[in-house]
C-alpha cells in the first residue's frame, strides 16, 4: 500500500470511526418490539368476557424476497387482498412490511398461506370477546397492539397490560435475520 492509502486508511480509522460505526449498527441490529398479552376480564361466576388469544400475522422482508410476482399472486389469493396492493407492498423497500396482521385461524392454521422466502409469520395476541356486546360498555376496546382506547380499558391499561418485551435481531451482510439474543423487559406504557 503507498503512503496516499496509508493516510486514506488513518484517516477513516481515526476521525470517521464513529460515523462508520454508527451507520453498521443501523443497518444491523433492529429491535423489535413483542406485545405484551393482555389479561382476561371475568365476570362473578368465573366466565371470561374478555380475553386474548393467540393469532399469526404475515410480514415480509421484501429484500428476500426473489419472485414478488408469483409470491403477490399467491398470497393475494389465500388472503383475499388485491394482488396489486400486496405487490405494491413487497416493491416499496425497506426491510420489513406487515402483509396482515392477526390472520383468521382457519387461514393461518390450516397451512393455507404459502411459505416463501422473504415471507415469515408472528404470533401475536387478538382481544376476544365471548359474549360480545355484553357489558361493552365497561370493558372498553381495545386497538390492533392491544392497547386500551375506550376510556375504561385506557384506566385499566397498567393493570391489565403484560409486560413488554424488546428483541435485538441481527443482519448479516446478505441482510438474513437472526436472534442477537439479547432481550430486556421493559414496562408497558399507555
């Protein structure tokens, strides 16, 4: 190596290392967050009116995925969402995009939703209520990550509410996901 590249080699190692290191740690290291499942609500008699069960949702990481066409057409016909729309979705970048989220059973169950590269799924919780309508108005409701919207179920958040969970996942350089293995609990917030 000549003196020109010894210096452009100092150069980087010395004054730019904390750029360099910020930037690999951006593109490596995500941390997701994993909801909390949220408690049952009974009634005197011990029969559930609330509860959260679980459920899968599809995600993809678009930059695996190798045929967005044919994985579009086939997720559009399982999941009755225009291929068009899926498409747009796998096109527009990025390392994660939801596909959709909480999957009816028989959908996510049945093995119905193909398993392609760049396509993965995650269980999550779904609020449940078994008598329905039944004393709605005390219970309150809930949104898609569980949190309390109605303003009984947003005073009873603390309570009701699991404790949250943070993940590291790591990219290599070919951007495959993997468990860094490093979890922290931390408390949920309304």
């Amino acid at each position: 190596m000549d003196d020109r590249g010894l210096r452009r080699v100092a150069y980087l190692q010395l004054f730019c290392h904390s750029e360099y290191m910020a930037r690999a740690s951006r593109q490596q290291r995500r941390i997701l967050d994993i909801t909390p499942k949220r408690g049952a609500i009974y009634d005197r008699n011990m029969n559930a009116l609330a509860m959260s069960l679980p459920v899968q949702s599809a995600f993809a990481v678009p930059s695996e995925v190798k045929d967005v066409a044919m994985a579009s057409r086939l997720l559009s016909g399982v999941l009755a969402i225009p291929q068009d729309v899926i498409r747009q979705k796998l096109e527009g970048g990025g390392t994660f995009v939801w596909i959709q989220r909480k999957l009816p059973p028989e959908k996510s169950g049945s093995g119905e939703v193909p398993e392609s590269e760049g396509i993965y799924f995650q269980e999550e919780n779904q609020r449940y209520y078994p008598k329905r309508d039944l004393a709605a108005h005390v219970l309150g409701f809930v949104d898609v990550d569980e949190k309390g919207l109605g303003e009984s179920s947003m005073s009873t958040n603390n309570v009701i509410r699991g404790q949250g969970e943070k993940i590291v996942v790591m990219a290599d350089a070919k951007q495959r996901w993997f468990d860094g293995g490093k979890r922290s609990a931390t408390a949920a917030r309304a």
